[in-house]
C-alpha cells in the first residue's frame, strides 16, 4: 500500500515490472480500488475496470467507464444497485437501479424500502413501457399494503392497475362500504363477474351469518333466489317472506304453504294454521287438525274460512269417524246434534242403518220416508230379496221400479201383476219386453201376439226385418200398419247395398224388387234390379233376364228414365260379353249415338253382317271402320283364305303370315298373288330370321326356290350365307350355294352361266362381292361329285390345290389340310409336304397367335394368299390325334431325303420361267392364262377344249374326265 502511494504522489518512470508487482501484492491484500487505481495510471482499462468492480469501487469503475467504456455504465449501474441491496443499503441502491433502467429491481428495492409512493411512480412510469405486465404483481403488492394501512382509495387504484378490481371490491365489502364496492365493481368488471364475485362474497358472509350483508349484496346482482334461500335454510322466515313479496310475488302463496308445512312437522299447529291461511289453502289447516283427530279446531277452520257447507262436510266426516269407532247410531246422533237431519238420514242409510233411519225420520223428516223406503227396497233387491223389496218399492210409491226389477228378473206374471194392480200405464211395458225376450228366443210367433196386444205390431214388423223375415214383415205391415209397407221393403233392400247392413242373395234382392212391382214403387224396383252386379252371379243368362226387367219396367212406368236405363244395362251386358245384346237396345233408343254404339258392340260381338248392316242404315261413315275391324279381327284370326276371299287384301294377308311365322304360306301367297317387290321382301325377312337361327342351309333353299334379290342391302346376307357353307361338310352344300350366286351374279336366268374368265372380268357389284365365293363353291362342287364317283384321285388333288386360291372365303387352315391331305391320297407327296406344313403353321398360330410368325415367301407368286392378310379363324379346323398324325408326317418327311417341300412348277409358254403349276399369270412376263373350268389350273395350249354350250375353257383330259361323271 506505500509502495503504491509512493508511485501516486511521485510521477516517477516505473518499470512495469514493478508496477505489476505492486498491483499483485494490492491483489493479495484485497485493496482491488488502490490496484484499479494503479492500473487505471499504467493505462490498463481492462484490469482496472476488473479490480474496481471486484472491490466494489462503483464510482471509480463508472469514472472509469465513462472515459474508456461507456457502454459498460449500465451494468455498473446495476451492479452498483445489486451490492447495496446485499449491504442492505435498499434506498441507496434505489437510484442506481434507476440509472441502471432496472425498473423491477427499482420497484422492487422501493418497496422493501417501505418507499411506497416511490414504488408507485416507479410503476405508473414502467406500465408506459412496452411490456406493462410485469408491474401487475407489484401493484398488487402494493394495493395489499395500502389495504392493511386502511388507505382504500390508494389500495382501490393499485387494484385496479393489477387488474384485480374484484380484490378492490372484496376489500370494501369486508369494510362494509358496499357502494363503492359496486361503484369499482360496475365500473372495472363484466356483469356476470360481478354477478359471480357477489354471489361468492355473499356466501362467504352467509358463513359468517351476516345475513344482512349477504342480503344486500345478493339483491345487488339481482339473485333474489339465493337470498331467499339463504333465510329459508336458516328458518328466518320472516325475513324470507319480505324478499318473496317483494321479489317473488308470483310464489308467495307457495313459500306460505312450505313455511305452514315446516310448522306443521315441528308440530307448531298454530302458526302452521297461520301460515295455511295466509297461503289460501284453509283446507290444508283444516285437513291438519282433522288428521289428529282435533275436530274442535277442524271445525272452527271451517266454519271461519268456508262457511257452512264446509262446516257441514266437516261434520259428516267427523260422523264417519266416529262410525268407525262407536258405531253408526252415535255418529247419526252427531248429525243431528250440529242439526244435519237429512245429512244424518243419508248417512244412516247409506250404511244400512235402515231401523235409525226410520226412527230419525218419523221424528224429524217425514218426508224423507218414500226416500229411506225406495233405497231399502233397492238394497233388498241387490240382496236378491224380491218379495221384500217389492213391498219397499210399493211402500216408496215406485211401482215402476218393481215392474223394472221383475223385468230385469224376465219373472213376467210378477212383473204383470204389479202393474195391473199400481200401474196400468207399465202393463204395455211389461208385454213389450215380454216380447222382446221371446224374440231373443226366436219365438217370433208368441212374439208377435204380445207386441199386437201391446198395441206395437210396428215392433212385430221390425222383428221379422232383424231376422230377414222379409214375408212375416209384410204381412204384419198389411194387416196392422199398412203406412210401414214401403219404408220395411225400402229398409230390406237398403240391407244388401252397403252401410254395414247383411250382404243380400240374388234371391233376397229380386224378392224385393217384386215386391217394390208389386206396392208400385217402380223406380226403387228398377234400382233394385240395377243393383245386382256382375259379382252378384256367375250365370251371364241370369244377369242378362234381370237386367232387362229393369229395362221392361223402364219402359212402361217409367219412361223419363228409360233411355238412362238402356245405357246403364247395355254397359253392363258389355262386361259381361253380351254384346249381341246390348247392341239390341241400343238400336232400340232410336238415337244416331246409341246406333253408332250398337255398331261397336256388333263388332266387339263379332255380329259383323248386322254390324255392316246397321251402319249402311243410320252410320254410313261406319261402313269402313266394320270393315277394317273385320279385316283386322281375321288377321288376328290367321285366316288368311279367309281375309283374301272376302276382302281381296293380300298385303294384310301377307303381313299376318309373316307376324304368325307362316313363312311358307307367307312366300307362296306372295308368288302368287303378290309382285316380285313383295315377294322378295318377305324372302329376305325368313332368311335373315333362318341366319339368326343358324338354318343357313335352309335360307339358302329359300333363296334358291324363289330367287334372291340382288340388291347390294342384301349382300351381307349373301355373304353370311356363303362364308357358312363353303365351310359346311354337308354335300350339297357347295351345289346349293353354287345355284344360289349363280343366280345374283348371273342377271339373265335364262342365259348360260359365265365362264370363269368373264366372271373374274366383270366388274358390276354382284360379280365384284361374290365371284370368288362362286368360284370357290363351283370347285367345292366338282370335286365332290368326282370324289363321289372315285373317278380321279389326281384331279381331286389338283382341285384342292386350286381352292386354296380362294382361301379368303372359307377358314384358311381347312383350305391347306384339304390340299395337303388329298395331294397326299394322289400320292403328291411333295406337294402334301408343302400344303400340311403350312396347315401346322396356321394351326399353331391359331392357338397362340403372338408367338407363331408364318413365313410366307414359299407361297410368292403362286396365287394363294398370305395368311397374315387373313382372319384366322377362332378354332383349328383340325386338332387332337388328327393333327397329331399329320405332325407326324411332316416330320417324316422333313428327315426323308428323298421328299421335298415344294409346290410343283412348269415353264412359261412365252418365256419358259418356271412358274407355279396352278397359277394363271407368269411372274417374269405376264402372260395370262384363262383357268380351267374343272380343276382351275391354267388351259394349256396343245391342250385347250370348250365346252359347246356355255363355251367355258378346259384341259382336255380334265373336261374327259368330268363328262364320263
């Protein structure tokens, strides 16, 4: 420490060793503000500024800093504040806590400081910051402590800038200043706040049973409820009544009723009266003292608040009572003692004390005698006691009750007697019901005589009408009520015509039709006979004659409704099928309207002469409308010979045979009658109906038979027809279709077939589309009949070879197995080596065609199409051991040396290439050569012949051989 005075007051030039060695040993000695000092003179800011902060020399560090490192003071500043606190030097730290801008350490120090209006203004300027909500605690520190010290209206503020106004509010109701309580309340906090601090406040006070209070803040939010409740649970009724009146009118009665039920379990009768009858329910008072048996007071209730019928009520109940206990005279007596006379005579009676009854009757309430008689005898009569309750009936004068009660008991001669001995009016009562239980007896007859001696037949009448007695009626109406004879015959058929009454027979319906005849009721008969329907019988003869009773009765009596009638019945004999009928009155109405409908229903009845002649009469513009529905009424017939011989209508004819599938009657009536137009139409209609069905052989025929059309709509039929039996092995297919082409390409019918040449050359449509199909079927044909006569097996074979040419018209595979198979038999061996291989290539290709790729430059120039140009059939000609064998051949021969697999060839005529043996052109030169109607191969020269009638080209040896066939 001298060392560094020394070096203070003396501005020597020091080494630095020394001086380092000064600063150390300052260090040692904890004396850091001399060493900052000295390190602050060497010009070291950095171990200066260190050795002041570590010896809490602030204002030399802040000197420091503010020559050499002003950025630093803040921290400094803060520092400086943080070492005082720890020296407990709070308010000197205060400041620097300021500078520092340490607003929450400020506060904070402020406040432990007991600085309290510092700390606020510390407060109220860091809540202008960005970020006020840290100082939400610190004024609610704050508010706390002026709470403590009573200052409410700082501790009001200090709780309103926290955010806690419901804190500021709890603080003033505590101190019972209510109305600042809700001045900060309803000025800081939402309603249903307030709403829940009050209700929470209250319940605390209620705890603490400062009810008033609890009161007061509970009406504040207008929770009249809970402060009722809360007197309610305390039993402070009273008070609970004030609030009710005021706030719940609506419940007053109510809350009387529970706080007189409250009184009435803890056994307080009178103010539980008291409280019954504030409440309006004097009956609930009444009912309390009765239910223990207090009638004094029961009764006073009564009388005071219900006057004397509740009194008298009371009474009887309290005679009840007593009943029980003393028997019923004794409570008789205590009627009778409150002066309740009848009340007592009616209570006697009702409890069969007939004997007291009397007695208090005689005494006091004579009239009341015929009473007590009339409910002995009733009481008598329940105990099955007749005689003696007849006694008491007659005693009470009722003797109609007695004639009832004999009655009820069917014990007729008692029931009679009485009434002619005390009631003469009943002895008519007494004969009906007699009659009545004879009718239940179905002794209608008994029945009858008493309801006559009644002088009641109309009940007779209506007897025989509930048994459907319908004659027994009649005949009682006749005799004693003839004024009913029309309303039971009305009522009788009424009973079959709905409304619920019995389902009437045909038999009962007509029975009350007659007689309607019968009483000149027409109308209602007509109707009556009207309402029998087509359900009513299955016998259409029956339906029919009923019918026409209404129309006969119509016609006589009631001639206004006539033509009204014949409509209603002509109908009807319609839907029964009865149209001759019904046509009969139509015509008979006389109008052109009904005549026209008589017409119809000629025609619907097939009645066609008098339909054709009626309309001629009165309809002529009919005329047509019977013939036509006679034309169509034949063709749906299928009378063709029919409709042709009486109406000439061929077409109509035509037309119902193509419609029935009469195809052949449909064909031969067209040839005959018909122009070739319809015919033709209709052919080609069978024929595409035979190809639907897969008879192509049969169209073929068809077509044959009559000629095809050689319209070009019509090719594609051709075409399905010849693609189907070139690949037919029926043999006469290939004839069959050879006629039919020949006949579409040849217009001349008469004329000779063209030769194959001019065919190949003619280049009109029926040529162009089929000629290859002819030429096809013409060879399939030629070779037939030859393997037929096993004339040639050679030629056959040539033939094959030929068609393979043609393999576009039939399936490829069978064109090659064919050639190769007869070339084969003709022992062409290279040749069936050549058309069976290429057989196996297709066949492969068929059944797996993305795998197999046919070479075809074998088959160049010979004329044979290539089959990947063709649609390969969906299904090998071929398969199984067949193919299997000629797998095998051709295998054979693939190893036999002696074999090859070619086609044969011949030199050109002109230019001596060798060219394929069957082709009609040379490659190398274009010579041409016409094919040879047999074979097909090409006509030579040298051996060239012609047939005489259709001058059609041949090999000579070929031609041979076919005219030796």
């Amino acid at each position: 420490a001298k060392a560094a005075s020394v070096v203070q007051r003396h501005n020597g030039n020091y080494s630095p060793e020394l001086l380092q060695k000064i600063v150390g040993g300052l260090q040692m000695s904890g004396m850091y503000d001399r060493a900052g000092e000295l390190y602050s003179r060497m010009g070291l800011v950095a171990p200066a500024m260190d050795a002041y902060r570590k010896g809490h020399a602030y204002r030399q560090a802040i000197e420091l800093a503010k020559q050499a490192q002003p950025a630093l003071i803040v921290t400094l500043e803060e520092e400086w504040g943080d070492w005082l606190v720890s020296q407990r030097q709070v308010d000197a730290a205060i400041n620097h806590y300021i500078e520092a801008g340490a607003s929450t350490k400020a506060i904070d120090a402020a406040m432990s400081a007991r600085q309290w209006h510092k700390a606020e203004q510390l407060l109220d300027q860091a809540s202008l910051g960005s970020d006020p909500h840290f100082t939400l605690p610190f004024y609610e520190k704050l508010a706390a402590h002026y709470a403590s010290s009573r200052q409410f209206e700082q501790a009001e503020r200090a709780y309103v800038k926290s955010s806690r106004p419901q804190q500021a509010v709890t603080m003033y109701v505590e101190h019972q200043q209510y109305e600042k309580a809700h001045r900060v309340a309803k000025a800081h906090m939402q309603q249903h706040e307030r709403t829940e601090l009050y209700i929470s406040l209250a319940q605390r006070l209620e705890q603490d049973v400062k009810l008033s209070e609890a009161e007061q803040l509970y009406l504040i939010v207008n929770e009249f409820d809970l402060a009722i409740n809360m007197y309610k649970k305390r039993e402070e009724y009273e008070q609970m009544l004030r609030l009710v009146s005021k706030y719940r009118k609506e419940l007053l009665d109510d809350t009387y009723k529970h706080i007189a039920e409250q009184f009435e379990m803890k056994g307080n009768l009178k103010k539980a009266e008291h409280y019954y009858v504030e409440a309006k329910m004097w009956t609930s008072a009444m009912s309390m003292y009765r239910q223990l048996e207090k009638w004094e007071d029961a009764k006073r209730v009564a009388k005071m608040h219900g006057g004397k019928q509740a009194f008298d009520k009371l009474v009887l109940a309290q005679a009840h009572a007593t009943f029980k206990e003393h028997g019923a005279e004794a409570g008789a007596q205590l009627l009778a003692k409150h002066g309740l006379i009848d009340i007592a005579i009616d209570y006697a009676v009702e409890h069969s004390n007939f004997q007291h009854a009397f007695e208090l009757a005689n005494q006091s309430a004579k009239h009341k005698l015929p009473d007590i008689h009339l409910k002995k005898a009733l009481a008598l009569e329940d105990d099955e006691q007749f005689k003696l309750a007849e006694d008491e009936f007659i005693k009470a004068n009722k003797p109609k009750e007695a004639i009832d009660m004999y009655i009820h008991q069917r014990d007729w001669v008692s029931a009679m007697r009485i009434a002619e001995n005390y009631d003469r009016e009943g002895v008519k009562e007494v004969l009906v019901h007699n009659a009545k239980d004879l009718v239940d007896q179905n002794n209608l007859q008994g029945a009858e005589n008493l309801f006559i001696q009644a002088g009641k037949p109309e009940l007779a009448v209506q007897a025989y009408s509930s048994k459907r007695m319908v004659n027994e009626a009649i005949r009682v109406c006749k005799k004693h009520c003839p004024q009913m004879l029309g309303d039971i015959v009305d009522s009788y058929g009424d009973g079959g015509q709905g409304g619920g009454g019995l389902v009437q027979s045909l038999e009962e319906i007509l029975d009350a039709a007659k007689i309607y005849e019968e009483t000149g009721n027409y109308s209602r008969a007509i109707d009556t006979y009207l309402s029998v329907t087509e359900t009513s019988s299955s016998d259409p003869d029956r339906l029919e004659e009923v019918w026409e009773n209404a129309v006969r009765l119509a016609m006589k009596h009631a001639q206004e409704r006539y033509n009204d009638i014949v409509a209603v019945v002509a109908k009807r004999l319609k839907s029964i099928n009865r149209f001759e009928a019904a046509a009969e009155l139509y015509e008979e109405s006389g109008s052109i309207e009904a005549a026209r409908e008589a017409v119809n229903c000629y025609i619907a009845g097939e009645v066609w002469e008098k339909a054709r002649l009626l309309a001629q009469q009165q309809c002529p513009d009919m005329v047509r409308v019977v013939e036509e529905r006679y034309k169509s009424d034949l063709v749906n017939k299928g009378d063709g010979d029919e409709l042709i011989r009486k109406t000439g209508d061929v077409d109509s004819a035509l037309d119902m045979y193509a419609r029935q599938g009469d195809w052949d009657k449909c064909l031969s009536l067209a040839e005959k009658h018909s122009g070739e137009k319809m015919l033709q139409h209709y052919l080609v209609q069978y024929c595409k109906i035979l190809a639907n069905k897969g008879e192509i052989l049969k169209a073929c025929q068809q077509l044959v038979r009559f000629g095809p059309p050689t319209e070009q709509s019509n090719f594609q039929l051709y075409k399905v027809i010849s693609g189907e039996l070139l690949s037919s092995e029926d043999a006469s297919a290939s004839q069959l279709l050879r006629e039919m082409l020949l006949r579409i390409v040849n217009k001349n019918a008469s004329a000779a077939p063209p030769t194959p040449k001019a065919l190949m050359d003619d280049r009109s449509p029926p040529a162009a589309e089929f000629h290859k199909s002819l030429l096809a079927a013409h060879l399939q044909m030629v070779r037939c009949r030859i393997k037929e006569s096993k004339k040639s097996q050679e030629l056959v074979a040539r033939i094959s070879v030929a068609l393979s040419r043609y393999c576009t018209e039939f399936p490829v595979d069978r064109a090659f197995y064919d050639a190769g198979l007869e070339c084969k038999h003709a022992n062409m061996i290279n040749m069936s080596f050549f058309f069976l291989s290429r057989f196996l290539d297709i066949s492969d290709a068929v059944k797996d065609p993305d795998k197999v790729a046919i070479d075809n430059s074998d088959f160049l120039h010979t004329g044979i199409p290539s089959p990947c140009d063709l649609d390969l059939p969906k299904e090998p000609h071929i398969s199984g051991p067949q193919a299997e064998e000629i797998r095998d051949w051709v295998r054979g021969w693939n190893q036999d040396q002696s074999v090859q697999q070619k086609i044969d060839v011949r030199p050109c005529d002109k230019c001596q290439t060798d060219i394929c043996v069957t082709s009609l052109s040379c490659p190398q030169c274009g010579a041409k050569y016409e094919p040879c109607i047999v074979t097909f191969y090409p006509v030579l020269k040298e051996s060239r012949v012609e047939c005489t009638n259709c001058k059609a080209a041949a090999n000579r040896g070929d031609w041979n051989t076919w005219l030796q066939l």
